[in-house]
C-alpha cells in the first residue's frame, strides 16, 4: 500500500469514527429531552424527524464513504435526510396527541420502514454512481447488496460483542466491591456514544476485510446461496401439490383460515426468494434441477398471486379496508410485478431466466415507491382504512352498533380521529352518540375474550402466594384502570396488605409504577392507588421478589417500602378513575393515605 493509500485510509476511517461517535451523541441528546420532555421533545413533528433521521441516515455514509464520488455521495445523503424527514414528519402528525411527546407519537413501523426505504434505494444508488450510468450491470447490484448484509451482520455482531465484554467487566469487577463499571455502562452518557463510536469502528474494520477478501465473500455467499437454492424443488412441489389439490377440497378450507392472503404471499414470497438463489448474479446457471425447479416455480406464482389476490378482495368487499389489508394490497402489487417477470422470464427463450434482472431492478424501485406512498398522505394505510370503514357506515353496510368506533378513537391516528369529530354531528342519532362516547373514553375497551390479562403466564410474588380467584374471575372486558390486557400481557403481580386492614390487595407493575387494586364489598376489584417508582432507575420485579413490602410512617403521607426503597403511594385520581379506573371509592379500611 503506497502512502497515499494509507493517508486516504486513515482519512476515511477517522471520518467513520466521527460519523458514528456524532451519531451517538445525537442519539443520547434526543433521548435526554425525551425523557425529560424538554426541547426538542415538545415538538413532536421536529422531534420525530431528528430522531429517525438520526438514527438511519448515518448509515449512508459508514457504508459508502469509500466506494461513491463525495459529491454523489454528499447528494444522495442529504436526499435521503429529506426522504426519512417526510416519513417521520408523517408519522408524528398522524399519531400526535397532546400527551405524546417525544417518540410517543412514534411506532415501529416507520422505523422498519425508514431503514428498508434507505436499504434498496441505495443499492440502486451506488452501483449507478461506481458505473457513471443510470443503470450498472445486475452483478453488480446483487454483489454490494449482499456484501453490505454480510457487513451488517458482522458489525452488529461484534458491536454486541464489545456490550457483552463490558458487562463481564461489570459483573467481575462488582465481585470484588468496585462498582464503578457498571454504573458507567449504565449511564445513557457513556452508552449512546460508545455504541455509535464501536459500531462505526466495526463497519470500517467490515468494509477492510470484505475488500481485501472479496474473493473468500464471495465464496462463502456462492455456497450458502447454492444450498438455498437446493430447496427450491422442495418448494416446487409444495406449491404444486397444494394447487393440485386445491380442485378436489375447494377453496372453502382455504378461506376458513381467514389469513388466506398472508399464507398465499408468505408462499409467493418464498418462491421469489428461492428463484433468486438459484439465479444469483447470473453470471453462471446452476445445475439442471434447481434451473428447473426455478423455472416452474416462475410459473407456479401466478395461480398463487391470483388467489392471494382473489381472497384479498373478498376479505375487502365484504370488510371494508384496514391497515392490515392496505399493507396486504401493497405486499400484493410487489407480488403482482415479480410474477409477470418471472413467468416470462420462465417462458422467453434465450439466456436462462435473463428477464429476472431487470425486474428485480424494477420492483426494487416501485417498492421504494409504495414505501413513499404508505408512510405518507398518498396511501397511509389509516386514511384509506377510515375512509372505507367510514363510507360503509354511512351507506348502511354495517350498523352503528357493530361499527367499531374504537378502531376510529385508538387505532387509526389523526385520521380516525378527525372522522370521529365529523361524525359526532351525524345525522343518524345513534351513529352521533356512539361517536362522541367514542371521541371522550380515553381507554380502550376489550371483548371479553380479548381483555383477560394472561394469569397462566403472570408472575405472582411472594412466591407461594397466588392471585384471589375473585381477580381472576374479574369481568375484563370493563374499564378497569389496568393496561395488563391480552394474552401478550404479562405484568407480574405483587399480592400482599397494603393497608393492613386483614385484606390482601393486588398490586401489578406496569412500566414506573404499581398499581393497587382493592376488592370491594360486591366482590368487585377497583384501581384505588398507584406506587410510583420516580426518577431512579427501576427494577419492579426485581423488588418484588425481595420479599413482601412493608408500609412507612406516618400514615398520612404512606409509602410502600419494596426491597428497602420507597415509593409514595397515592390514592387514585379522578384522572386515573376517568381513564378506565372504576370510580369506586375505597372500602373501610382501602387504601388511603389520608386515612387517620
């Protein structure tokens, strides 16, 4: 390596070391007002863009920062800042709520969504930049994209590594009484930094060592790919089979799933990706079978695509849209595009399947494009579904009683609420009146079937002590001042007497806070106090199992003492109560802090 070369290298991986040590400190920034609701924080629609920006964006240049022109890569950067900026705008306008601050307003989805937009246009952006033409050759496109998923996967992996490292450290230096370790890895100071900084360092030790062993990359990818593609006539026959049988079982089994359209793309989405194992860049064919077994499952995905598209449209004629079924339509378009360029690259004469190329070069950039469109006003899944949930009442499809009003109030953002508002002055009675009941609760309400937290699963400490069958047996289908709701919940419970009239309460820990739960004279369990943790960090579980807790004097102003420390205990606010919390007051003897 000349001189030259290794100044640039150095260059280039301080710029990297930068790169990642200014993203971590952003990240820890960001997170500090969020959690102290501070600027920029109180400002959901510049919060939201900072931080998902923050977040992806820097993996633009990490990745390309030795492989584009600076300008391209300067230019492509500051379009993908705008593009990630508008989705996460988007996204915080739709789900901000006065009391959602922050990354409140935030779902997973636009964080998924953010990373696969800027995945695929990049790797359409930079081989066009290394060509110096719109379109490079199809090699090169499917080369950097799996080079860039092996560097990812090795820059986690070892960023996990360096955390797993720290907290060995941690735990052996604790053994001997010093501390100090673990409450640096603790602190979000040194955390956000660190991880930003170690996992620029092992992107650029992962770009090194893919460049310097292209080849051996290249290697191992030929070889896995080659297995993947050896299930291809496996899958072959499983689409086939299932096709052949469907004449003799008709399609009624098929739509009792009631998730025919997702098992149907699920099968569509497999053929797609084990026909591009067996194609790989092209360069070479594979052997006959997997080349045969590619072929025909080209053909196979048009009967799959037109009964997903088939059971799709059922499901929406009959239902009306939802989000799920957006998303659906939009999987169904993808699905739509890869099969008419499979099959004729099945059916066209000359190199094998040489078609595929520039349909996956294709529906990479209508992807791209729905992804645009879904996470903006264009096509946002909420906006369609309100509107065709909407319209349906209106032209009497479904009546008011079975609208799901709830679906408008939680579930749908801005856009159900603001049908909500429109719906309140509705000219049929019932429809106005359930629609200002809906715009008023402030928690949502569960069928019984859904609203039973998941006792089997529930951790209840002291052990040896088990939940009241009254609480159990509870109607949870109420609004009950708990969020413990579903089987996915499993919110541990503490059962002890808080009060200490003779009486066990139920105390559930959710996110900061315990709360307390009384039996009334009817049997009934009611919301009468909450326990907060405050400001340190905390570990609820943890204190519970450190035994049964103890109250503090004096008893006007009671604490609940949990593994030595306290946490105030207050009686439930009318706030709490309005949210979901029966009203009830407490019984002789409930708990009360102003209690004498």
């Amino acid at each position: 390596m000349s001189s030259t070369d290794a100044m640039t290298a150095r260059k280039t991986a301080a710029t990297r070391l930068a790169i990642g040590l200014a993203q971590g400190i952003a990240l820890f920034l960001l997170q500090k007002a969020d959690e102290s609701k501070a600027w920029p924080a109180t400002v959901p629609m510049l919060y939201a863009p900072l931080l998902v920006c923050a977040l992806m964006v820097p993996m633009i240049p990490l990745a390309a920062l030795s492989a584009m022109r600076r300008a391209a890569l300067i230019a492509w950067t500051v379009l993908a800042t705008g593009l990630t900026a508008v989705l996460a705008v988007h996204a915080a306008w739709t789900g901000a709520e006065p009391q959602r601050l922050g990354a409140g307003p935030l779902s997973p989805p636009i964080f998924i969504a953010a990373a696969a937009l800027l995945f695929i246009a990049h790797h359409l952006v930079q081989p066009a930049d290394a060509a110096r033409k719109p379109l490079a050759p199809y090699a090169d496109y499917f080369d950097l994209a799996f080079t860039n998923l092996i560097r990812l996967f090795l820059s986690l992996a070892f960023t996990g590594a360096f955390w797993l490292l720290l907290f060995l450290a941690g735990a052996l230096f604790k053994l001997i009484g010093v501390q100090a370790i673990q409450k640096l890895i603790g602190e979000t100071a040194f955390a956000f930094p660190a991880t930003g900084l170690m996992f620029a360092a092992a992107v650029h030790m992962a770009v090194q060592l893919t460049e310097a062993r292209a080849g051996l990359v290249r290697g191992v990818r030929t070889v896995g790919l080659t297995l993947l593609a050896w299930l291809s006539p496996l899958m072959v026959v499983i689409a086939g089979g299932f096709l052949a049988t469907l004449p003799f079982t008709g399609l009624a089994p098929l739509w009792g799933t009631k998730a025919a359209a997702s098992l149907l793309l699920s099968a569509a989405a497999a053929l797609i990706i084990l026909v591009n194992a067996a194609y790989q860049d092209g360069v070479e064919p594979p052997s006959t079978i997997p080349r045969w077994a590619a072929r025909i499952a080209g053909l196979l995905l048009i009967p799959i695509v037109i009964l997903a598209a088939y059971a799709l449209w059922l499901r929406v004629d009959q239902y009306g849209l939802t989000p799920d079924r957006v998303f659906a339509g939009a999987y169904l378009v993808v699905a739509i595009g890869f099969t008419a360029g499979y099959a004729i690259a099945a059916l066209r004469p000359g190199p094998w399947m040489k078609t595929l190329e520039p349909t996956n070069l294709i529906m990479a950039a209508v992807s791209v494009l729905l992804l645009l469109a879904l996470f903006t006003p264009i096509a946002d899944p909420a906006r369609l579904s309100v509107e065709s949930q909407v319209k349906r009442l209106e032209r009497g499809k479904v009546a008011a009683e079975k609208f799901d009003f709830q679906f408008l109030r939680f579930d749908s953002g801005r856009y159900g609420r603001l049908a909500l508002e429109r719906l309140k002055a509705h000219p049929d009675a019932e429809v106005a009146k359930r629609a200002r009941e809906a715009a008023a609760s402030t928690e949502k309400r569960y069928a019984a079937s859904e609203a039973r937290p998941n006792f089997k699963a529930m951790a209840v400490y002291p052990v040896g002590k088990a939940l009241p069958k009254s609480f159990i047996a509870q109607d949870w289908s109420k609004p009950s001042g708990s969020n413990c709701t579903g089987a996915a919940m499993q919110c541990p419970a503490l059962v002890a007497d808080v009060d200490a009239d003779g009486r066990d309460e139920v105390l559930l820990a959710e996110g900061d806070r315990l709360k307390v739960f009384s039996e009334g004279a009817d049997h009934t369990w009611s919301l009468t106090a909450i326990a907060l943790a405050g400001c340190e960090s905390y570990d609820l579980e943890t204190w519970m199992k450190a035994g049964p807790p103890t109250l503090g004097e004096p008893v006007a102003r009671r604490d609940l003492i949990l593994d030595g420390r306290r946490l105030p205990l207050q009686p439930a606010s009318k706030d709490c109560q309005a949210s979901g919390a029966s009203a009830a007051p407490p019984r002789d003897g409930g708990v009360n802090p102003d209690k004498k």
